[in-house]
C-alpha cells in the first residue's frame, strides 16, 4: 500500500524479472510508510471491501501473491469472510511458500493468524507439510505453534 514504488515492483514482475527478488522488494515496499496519504487511505479501503466480500479473500489464486501489508491488513479485519480458521492457516502457509519472501516478513505477518483456533488433529496432509516448511524458516511461527 506504498503507492507507485510497489506498482513498480509489479511492473518488473511483469516484465520479466526474477520472482524472488521482485516478491521481496514488493513485500519490503509494502511495509514501509507510505508515500502517499491518500493512495494508502484508498488502497486500504479497496482491501478492506474486497476482503470482506470474498473477492480478495484466501482460497482465491491471487492471495498468495498480495504483498506483507496487504495480507496483514486482510488477516486482522474483523469481518474477513472465511469458512474456517484452517481456511486461513491454509492461505497463510500458501502466502508464505510465494519465492522471494522473507523469513523476517513471514515473521511479521504469523502473530496475525490464530494458531490456537485451527483445528490441527489430525493434520491434513498437505498442512502438516506446509507448516512444516514454514516452520523450519520461522522462529515467530515455531513459537506459535
């Protein structure tokens, strides 16, 4: 939500370039303050209202690949509109596998997902391997879990 400089991250991405580098860059943009007051105000209500309508919400492709500051905004709304907290476990863990993204951003972003409120027992498999991957980067969500 930092206004042109993340759009140009997503310029690159576009362009071409690599992945990783252009995911961690957009992440590190997203996080700083923004330049742009109203940018930020606009783009803030875009998520909050795409979020809770389901449009931007987890289980939809595009989640994964949103940036640190967009995520977390969408995992602290209230009326997020999710099934369920695995459901959120899920995005999250798919979010944070996207390459390019940092374990100190990852880091960031875990405390928001309530671990104690998703029903783990017993795992599916496809979270337990996730959790387990995401696990070994993150000290945050090691003492989460």
């Amino acid at each position: 939500a930092n206004g042109a400089p993340a759009l140009d991250s997503l310029d690159a991405l576009n362009a071409g370039e690599d992945i990783e580098d252009t995911i961690s860059k957009h992440d590190e943009l997203s996080l700083k303050p923004a330049s742009n007051a109203e940018f930020a105000r606009l783009w803030v209500h875009l998520v909050d209202s795409m979020a809770c309508c389901g449009h931007l919400g987890f289980g939809q492709p595009g989640a994964r690949w949103v940036d640190a500051a967009t995520f977390s905004r969408m995992l602290s709304l209230r009326k997020l509109k999710v099934d369920s907290e695995e459901t959120v476990l899920r995005a999250f863990l798919e979010w944070a596998e996207v390459p390019g993204r940092e374990a100190s951003v990852i880091d960031q972003v875990a405390p928001l997902v309530r671990f104690p409120l998703v029903r783990v027992c017993p795992p599916d498999g496809a979270i337990k391997d996730a959790l387990s991957r995401v696990y070994r980067r993150s000290p945050v969500v090691q003492a989460l879990v």
